[in-house]
C-alpha cells in the first residue's frame, strides 16, 4: 500500500546498489573476492519468524545451514525433477523461508522457472497464471489451496501440467487435500519446516506419501519425540517434536534468552506437538501453545478445523481457546461461510457427529474473513485476542 516509513539509519536503495553493482563490475571488479572469507558458518540472512503465535524473531541462518537444506531437499525431490524444464508457480512471498528455500534456490538448482504472483488475493488473481503458464510444480499453504478451489475459473479447468503439489507452513486439512487430488487430478504432497530450520525438516517420499503425515526426516536430519519432563515417548503418542540437523539455525538475533530456552546440545525444541507410527512416518498434532484445555481435557484445535472443514455452506474456519467460567476454556470457532442460511446449531450437530461433546464448538462467530499473515496462515493469537475480549 506503499506505507514504508522514512528509514532513519544509513542505507543505499535498491536502485542505487544495482548502479553501483554495474559500475563496479565495469571496473573489472572480481566478484569471487566476495565470497573469498565465506565459511559455512558464516551468516548469511536474518530470517525472521512469520509471528502467527507470538512476536516475530530473527533466525540466524548461515550459508551452511542453507546449502544443506537445498541439498537435503533435492536428495527426496530430484527423481521427480526435470532438470532445466520445471515450471515453478510462486504465490508465497520469497522473504518468507518456505519459497526463499523450496521456490528460488531449490527450483533455481534445477535449472527451473519461477512464475512470481506479487499477491494471491484474491485468488483470481492466480487466474491468468494458472490458466496460461506450463505450471509443474505448486507451493502453499492450506487457506491458499481452499480459496482457489472456490474459484469457478479454477473448477472448469482440466488440462493440468502439475506433477505435484507441495503443501507446508501450516496444517494441510484432510479434506482439502483430498478436494485437490480429485480436482486437480494431480499428487499433493506434505512437508514440514520452520524458519529456524531453513526450513525443511521433514517430507513426504513422493513414492510412497501419506495423506495425513508430514513424511519422514529429510537425509541427515534426526527427530525425537519427548514429554515435558524430556522423556521419549512410545511410538503412536504425542509429544514435542524436536530436531537436529545441519539445517538448524545457529539462534535468534541478540536474544541469547529465546535462543537458550529453544535450543540444547543441538536439538532444536519446535513447540509443536507430533506422533510417529510405525513406519517412521510423523503427523503434527498442533501447536503446543495452541492447546486448549476443557476440564482438564486436551483439545487440538486442527482436529477441530478439520472436521470443520467437511461441514457444507462453510468456506474458512480456524479454532482457539476462549474464557470459559465453567470450564476454564472452552472451544472457540471463528468461521467463514458462503451459505448464509447456516446456522451455528447446524454447525454444532456437523461437529458432534465426528467429536467428543467437549471438543464441540460452545461459541461460533461468524467473520466475514479471518486475520492472516501475508503468507496466508491464519493469525490464531489475534483471534485469541478477540476470544478474551468476547468478540
């Protein structure tokens, strides 16, 4: 909306560094002396978190960690690459680590092509992309993929060209997933990362997928499954999902106190809550600060949304955790709906169908749409925000 504020420390723009970039090369500047003291672990972003649970951080990523990642990436992805000939369509920002990683440098790698979309909202604005380009492969995230299976334009279309969509950065719901390959006639694939694991942690073999799993450990990467006193947990029960790997961020920016309380001897705590079954496979159960609890009762919000997601009339749905004076908590349903017909009863007797009464929505809100990030996930700590002030 062109509302950058006046930059108050020393800087050059844009413009003018590609000038002096030029002229420096015109000099017969040699651009390898740039990389001359470059060590792995020499830092090269300071990637910032997308603040969706809390206040954004700066994951310090070096050169290393990033090298790795695309080289962990390609040891799942490349039987499935052509090399010089993907067509890569980038709707996600390449600030955020998701495309910086998976969309530029990945595809790049390949010899492939990006088709950048300055902005996918509305998703027709993913219309002239998606019906005239040579599209092989698809990044996003659940709300992205929902929104443009609304699309008339998106309905009629048939002759895909994708071999395979990649979801991640946030829970990618069943039935969204399911509406896709159907739609689409196309794979969609599952990963995993944050940006303090620059960002892929783990992915679905594209062999040998399954729907509901966040696949297994990408190539030296090792993951362990814990309780809160750190004690493993058997095979088939919840607890934190912790990583260690080469692609591990080094820490936060100057916060020494947020690096310490995520990071020991190399295991990197995700603050997500995860199973493993017997295959190896993980499936991330949610966020473990997004956890509600109803009289002392667990409830996982994307259980929750997902069923919610199969109710007819409703288009978007997120779940948080509100006050409650008899229960303490109690489950909060933010909705979206395009029949406005429905009512909150006939969503609740949707929901007792396929869960415990606890788990049941006890307040629903319609929105007319719910709070993002400019990637796209839904903003859960300002509904949450809302839920305390009753709104």
């Amino acid at each position: 909306m062109k509302m950058v504020p006046p930059v108050r420390f020393p800087h050059v723009r844009f413009a003018d560094a590609l000038r002096q970039g030029a002229a420096h090369m015109n000099g017969d500047a040699d651009v390898r002396q740039y990389a001359e003291d470059l060590t792995p672990e020499s830092v090269a972003a300071l990637q910032y978190t997308g603040g969706t649970t809390g206040v954004a951080r700066g994951a310090v990523l070096t050169h290393g960690n990033l090298l790795a990642n695309i080289a962990q990436s390609l040891e799942m992805w490349r039987p499935w690459l052509e090399e010089g000939r993907e067509v890569m369509l980038t709707a996600l920002p390449l600030y955020h680590i998701f495309a910086f990683t998976a969309n530029l440098m990945l595809i790049y790698a390949v010899g492939g092509r990006n088709v950048l979309v300055p902005s996918p909202r509305p998703p027709a604005n993913l219309e002239t992309v998606m019906t005239r380009e040579p599209i092989t492969w698809f990044t996003g995230v659940n709300t992205l993929f929902a929104a443009l299976m609304q699309e008339p334009w998106f309905q009629a279309k048939k002759d895909w060209r994708l071999r395979g969509t990649v979801a991640g950065g946030m829970a990618l719901v069943p039935a969204v997933g399911d509406r896709w390959e159907q739609m689409t006639g196309t794979p969609m694939y599952q990963g995993y990362g944050l940006t303090e694991t620059s960002p892929v942690a783990t992915l679905n073999p594209f062999h040998r997928a399954k729907r509901a799993s966040i696949g297994v450990p990408v190539p030296g990467t090792d993951v362990k499954i814990v309780d809160d006193s750190g004690a493993h947990v058997p095979t088939g029960q919840p607890g934190e999902l912790l990583i260690r790997g080469p692609q591990v961020m080094r820490g936060y920016w100057e916060r020494p106190d947020e690096t310490a309380r995520v990071l020991e001897n190399g295991w990197l705590s995700t603050g997500d809550v995860a199973v493993m079954d017997e295959d190896g496979y993980l499936a991330i159960v949610d966020r473990k600060k997004d956890m509600i609890l109803v009289s002392g009762f667990n409830v996982y919000p994307n259980e929750v949304e997902a069923v919610l997601a199969t109710c007819r009339g409703l288009t978007e749905a997120a779940v948080v955790g509100g006050p409650d004076d008899q229960t303490g908590e109690a489950v909060y349903a933010y909705v979206v709906r395009s029949d406005a017909t429905l009512t909150a009863d006939t969503i609740r007797q949707h929901c007792r169908a396929s869960l415990t009464n606890y788990k049941v929505p006890k307040q629903i809100i319609f929105r007319d749409d719910l709070p993002k990030s400019p990637v796209g996930k839904v903003l859960r700590k300002d509904l949450r925000d809302l839920a305390v002030k009753g709104t």
